[in-house]
C-alpha cells in the first residue's frame, strides 16, 4: 500500500516493487487490509487445498494401531507398502508419520504420567548400578568388565562412580561412604531398589520385602534412615536412573579426548572416574554448597567395608569362597582362616594375623596359583596328569607350549621335568624362565630343566671382588681434635 501511493496508485509498479503478483496485490488494495489482517477476517482454514494422501491407507493403518498402538509408523508404513502396494505405494513416510501422529493424539491410549518431585537439599541421596561394559575399558591391554556405583543427591545432581564388579553388600558400603566421605557429611535418607543387597522377603510367596539386618545395622551406623521404592518401580529412583545416562555419555566424551580406553591399573581408572564427576559437580556449585551446609557429621570411623567369611583350609591347599576356588600357601592346610573380602581383594587371617593376600578375580575360574603346590607337585609328579587344576599349572603361553614339546621328545619323564621348570620359575622369576623357554623353542631345543637352569645360572652376574673396608683411625683422630679445638 506504501508503494501503491509512491507509485501514483500504479498497481502493476507497486506490485512488483513489493515482490508480489498483481492480481494479488489488487484483492489487498481493494480489501483495505494486509494479509494478516485479512486471515483473521477469514478465520482458520477449514477446507484442503489438495486431495488427502493419506484418504486410502489411513482405515487399513488404523487397523493395525487399535490392535497394537505401539507399532512404529515406519515400520508399519513398510508393511503396508507389501501388504497394500495399492494404496501405499506413493505415499511418504513423514506424511504417513504426520498421519500416526493424529491418529493416536485423537484414538491412541493414555501416555504415562510422570509427576516432578519437589527435593530438599541435603534431605537424601540415592544409590544404584551401573554396567560399564559398553564403556571398552582396558586394564593393562585386558577386558575390563564392571559395574559403576552410583552416588547422586537428588537436590544438587552431585555424584561420584565407584568401580565394582558386582551388585554386592561390599561394593555398596564402599559406594556410599565414598560419597558422603567426599562431601564431609551424611544425608537424613538413602534410597536404594528391592535388590536382595538391602532387602529380602518375608514371606517365600509374597512380594513383600523388609531390609536385611546386615543393612541396617549399616544404616544405624551411619545415623541415616533406610528407604526403598515400590518392586519394579525404578521411576521412583528417577534421579540417580537419569544421572546414568548423562554419566557414561560424560565418559565416553572424556575418553574420546583422552584418545584412549587403555589404563595401567584400575585405580588409574578410578582417578580418570574422579576427575569425569569432579568436572560435572562443578557446575552445580551453589546447590552443593546449599546441600553441604544441610548435611549432618559423619560418624567417627567407616563401617568395616570388607565382608567376613570363615573357610577351611583343603588337604589341597584350596578354600572355597564365593563359588570360586582359591590356593594359599601348603602350610595352612587344615585350618580355619577368616577372609576378608573387598572388592579388589582377599585377606586372609588366623586368630588375628594376616597369613595371605590375594587379588579377588571375577567369574567361576578357579584361581590356582602354582607357586603354592610346586614343592610337593615335584615330589609327586604322577599327580600332576590327573591333577584337577592341571590348566592352571601353565602360567602363560610358553609354559604350555614348552610342555607340548617335552612330552613329543620324552613322553614318560615329561611331567616330571616340567614341573621341574615350573620350579624354576617360583624361584628364579617367571618371566625370566618364559624368555628362556621362549628361546630354546625358537632354536628347536627341548627345554629340559637342566638346560634353563644351566642357562639361569650362565646369565646371573658373578659378584664383583670387593677389598674388605678398613678404616683409617688417624681420620677419627684429626676430626676430635678439630672438635676440642
């Protein structure tokens, strides 16, 4: 219209300084009023500017989504496209999705209401695990299966991981005094599931679950009360459920910069772990702050987190423990010992003193280690082709390797002299007995035992002559008279 009466009322001139058809401009011009002016005149469409695409397939959809509402639209738009080539054929799959859309908005099922929650800070703190097998971590070049324990407060979002390797009662101890020793302070609350690592059921047919007395009296330690949601229901523990989530995002992020998977150890790890949820609290400082100042003291001392089991030594050197066999040192056969287990490690006690430490492995593979039984394999070298833990009696490769190729040069003698290799490596040092091993295989040698011995000793420095010290008390003398001087 500005351009209309700039123009001397040309309409054509005005039209096309305005980027619009003439006859348009015309209807504009003659109504008096803009194109928005002029939809609300005309109120919301109500008629289609073109035949329905959707007019022929949409009765056949809606078939499929009354039985099964949750049928995805493309998936059902391909079936479709086989089933009904006729009516589905030209039709696109964002229109056939716009179409689903309203469908189920006017026909479709009630959704799933979820009711935000008003948290007080410093009120509770819930616990849960996560797998991190998706993770591709390594330790030292391995596989490293494991769980993350989860520590969040609801209020804040403040977390810290703790690695574990299972949902036990020890990685939970760990796990939740790791965090409230992070923060100097106790929550009122802990939330945890219905897992059987703080509650069991009262009855075998019932779903009704109380909490395990062990559990208790750690929560009693701590001064804070136990809490748990409704069975099947991890909604309820929402916070630490969605913390999951943007965790192993954060740590997947993290190591793509890092630019590897790879950790020397497992506390290397737990450091990478610190810093990923050190980083996410940081931007969460003033709710911390208001969380902390809210928290009550921590007790004096942590609960034990180790759990105590009492194992009898085997006339085999071998206690069971877990579902899982383990070897100790001959000289405990036939006693009782207390394990302590970790979750990283075992120790053992007899009436109070440490006799044996060692690493808590995962799985059902027994953990034999040959430096335990090779003194009396040696002397009873028959046992060792039944013997039950015979595998792990080859410490790597190699040992295996040169095994095979004693008992193709000299099959009678060939346990006897292994295990006189094996010997050789609890006393000498596995891996230099391996490189030796590894040689003679290369040379195409039999490597009997007096020729890694023989080559053990050929290698080992002969010590240096050293004249004895003898002092010089003339020395002595010049520093005391310095001294009375």
């Amino acid at each position: 219209m500005k351009e209309y009466q700039n123009t001397g009322g040309v309409i054509s001139h005005a039209a096309m300084k305005a980027n619009m058809h003439p006859e348009t401009a015309a209807r504009y011009l003659k109504a008096n009023a803009g194109p928005e002016e002029r939809k609300q005149e005309r109120g919301a469409r109500t008629y289609r500017t073109r035949a329905d695409p959707l007019k022929d397939i949409m009765p056949e959809a809606a078939r499929y989504l009354e039985a099964a509402p949750e049928i995805e639209a493309k998936g059902l738009l391909a079936h479709l496209k086989i089933a009904k080539p006729e009516v589905a054929e030209t039709v696109a799959l964002r229109t056939f999705q716009r179409g689903v859309k309203v469908w189920r908005a006017l026909n479709g099922p009630p959704k799933e209401v979820f009711f935000p929650q008003a948290h007080e800070p410093g009120l509770a703190a819930q616990y849960d695990w996560k797998r991190a097998g998706g993770l591709g971590i390594t330790i030292a070049g391995a596989p490293f299966d494991h769980l993350l324990g989860h520590f969040v407060l609801p209020y804040s979002n403040w977390q810290r991981a703790t690695v574990c390797f299972s949902e036990s009662f020890v990685s939970l101890k760990t796990g939740v005094q790791a965090g409230y020793w992070s923060l100097g302070g106790v929550t009122s609350d802990l939330w945890t599931d219905n897992s059987s690592t703080a509650t069991h059921r009262i009855k075998r047919d019932e779903e009704e679950r109380t909490f395990n007395d062990t559990y208790q009296a750690f929560c009693r330690h701590l001064k804070i009360e136990p809490r748990t949601i409704n069975v099947e229901c991890p909604n309820e523990q929402g916070d630490v459920e969605s913390a999951h989530r943007h965790l192993i995002r954060r740590i997947q992020t993290h190591l793509a910069i890092r630019g590897s998977n790879d950790f020397p150890d497992q506390a290397a790890y737990q450091d990478f772990l610190d810093q990923v949820c050190a980083g996410a609290n940081s931007l969460r400082t003033a709710k911390v702050t208001e969380e902390i100042a809210r928290l009550r003291p921590l007790p004096a001392q942590r609960y034990p987190e180790t759990e105590q089991i009492g194992v009898s030594v085997t006339n085999g050197a071998t206690v069971r423990l877990k579902q899982q066999t383990y070897s100790v040192p001959s000289k405990l056969i036939g006693l009782k010992l207390d394990a302590h287990l970790s979750e990283n490690q075992i120790r053992f006690t007899y009436e109070g003193h440490e006799v044996c430490q060692l690493p808590r492995m995962q799985g059902t593979k027994p953990q034999i280690n040959y430096r335990h039984v090779i003194t009396w394999l040696v002397r009873k070298p028959g046992a060792f082709r039944g013997y039950l833990y015979r595998e792990e009696m080859f410490p790597a490769v190699v040992f295996r390797q040169a095994y095979d190729r004693l008992c193709a040069a000299e099959d009678r003698s060939a346990d006897a002299q292994y295990l006189q290799v094996l010997e050789l490596a609890s006393t000498h040092g596995e891996s230099a007995v391996a490189d030796l091993l590894s040689a003679c295989l290369r040379a195409g040698e039999v490597p009997r035992p007096e020729l890694i011995e023989a080559s053990l000793k050929a290698e080992r420095p002969a010590p240096s002559d050293v004249a004895p010290f003898v002092p010089d008390l003339k020395t002595y003398d010049s520093l005391l008279t310095e001294v009375s001087a």
